[in-house]
C-alpha cells in the first residue's frame, strides 16, 4: 500500500524545535508498519487548523491522488476542525486514515468531525472570555503580568464550563448512535460489542463497556423523563 504521510503544527515555534512534528510521524509510522505500506511522500505545514487552503495540504491530496495512495495523519484534527471540510473530504476520491481512529468509518468520522468543530469552537471562546475577564479587572495586556488567584479562578471556571459543554455535546451526539443500535442488540453487552466492532470510540477514546452503554441510556432516559 502506498502512503502519503501529513504532520502539521500550528506555530512556527513549533515548526524550527519539530515540538510535536516528532511525535506525529512516530504515530504515523507506526501505523504504516501495521498496514504493511510504504511512504511514497511527506509533507510538512506549519499553519492553523482553521485555514482549509493550506498549500502543503492541497499538495498531499494531489499526490495522493496521482500515486493512488491512501494519506495517513496522527490525529483527525490535523486535517481540519472544520466539520463540512472533513466530511467533504472524506467523500472525495483521497482516501485517508487517522493513527487515532484506525477503524474509522462514515459514522464515526461524522461524530468526530463535528465534535471536532465543537472543540475548537469552545477553545476560542473560552479564550476570549478569559481575555475579557482580564481587562475587565484592569490587567494589561500584551506583557508578561503575575497571575492573581481571582484570575486563575476565572480560568479555572472557564475550562470547567468548556468542559462541561464538550460533554454535553458528545453525549447528545452519542445517544443518537448508541439508542438505536441498543434497540437492535437488545443488551447492554451486545451493543457495547457492536460499538466496538464499528469502531466507536467512547469520549475518552477507549472500548465501549455494559456499564458506559447503561450511561447513555439512563442519561437519555432522564432527560426524556424531565422534559
């Protein structure tokens, strides 16, 4: 199998110390030993993930194209945090394989491609209101200041509340594919089991059990029941 290898960081710092471009093609590697492929091509970008026009990217899709090779990245957000990107791409002729979803299919992409926007939605919002609590509080921005207790409580809070939004999400998201397989299998045991066998990965990104099924479950059942 040929494979064309994507690494992007997001800083340029990043890019000249190789912070996390290392860890990546050791993922990415080591994955391409598992599929017995051979990297026909590497490409590295040093740009955002909100930016879907990157030219080191465009170049790894063209040659995928031509070579007829599947491209291989460390993590889904590499490509993009934009939902209709990925799944635009995933539609097109480039096949590609994420090192953390191996087992990815059209379900499971669709889960994290969305939860992925949903991430990056919440980590500039959780910054700007950080941002805004400071000046609010007369901090001056722009150079190094000491942290005061109230403003890492505030920061404190935000990741809290981002948090707590990240999950909710999934777990509205989750309910959608767990129920009705639920339905199907009838047990707890056999649609963790299924779940396992498409590839679903939990929010913590480990197998599905009894027990994290019966969450899902109760959870959608108590909302039904409060509404």
């Amino acid at each position: 199998m040929k494979v064309v290898a994507y690494y992007r960081v997001s800083t340029q710092k990043q890019g000249i110390s190789k912070l996390g471009i290392e860890a990546q093609k050791e993922a990415v590697e080591r994955m391409v030993r598992e599929m017995k492929g051979t990297i026909v091509a590497e490409f590295i970008e040093v740009e955002s993930g909100k930016n879907d026009t990157r030219p080191k990217l465009q170049e790894a899709l063209t040659t995928s194209r031509l070579h007829n090779a599947t491209m291989v990245v460390a993590k889904l957000d590499r490509l993009s945090r934009n939902a209709a990107f990925l799944l635009t791409l995933q539609k097109s002729s480039v096949r590609f394989v994420c090192c953390d979803l191996p087992h990815a299919n059209d379900l499971t992409i669709g889960i994290m491609a969305i939860v992925a926007q949903e991430e990056a939605r919440l980590i500039s919002l959780r910054t700007k209101n950080a941002l805004e609590a400071l000046k609010a509080r007369g901090v001056k921005l722009g150079s190094p200041q000491p942290m005061t207790s109230k403003c890492m409580r505030l920061g404190q809070l935000a990741a809290a509340d981002a948090r707590r939004k990240y999950s909710n999400l999934w777990n509205e998201d989750a309910s959608q594919v767990v129920l009705p397989i639920f339905m199907k299998c009838g047990t707890l045991s056999a649609t963790a089991h299924h779940l396992n066998e498409l590839g679903v990965p939990t929010r913590r990104g480990k197998d599905w059990t009894a027990t994290s099924v019966r969450r899902i479950v109760s959870r959608t059942n108590e909302q039904e029941r409060t509404q």
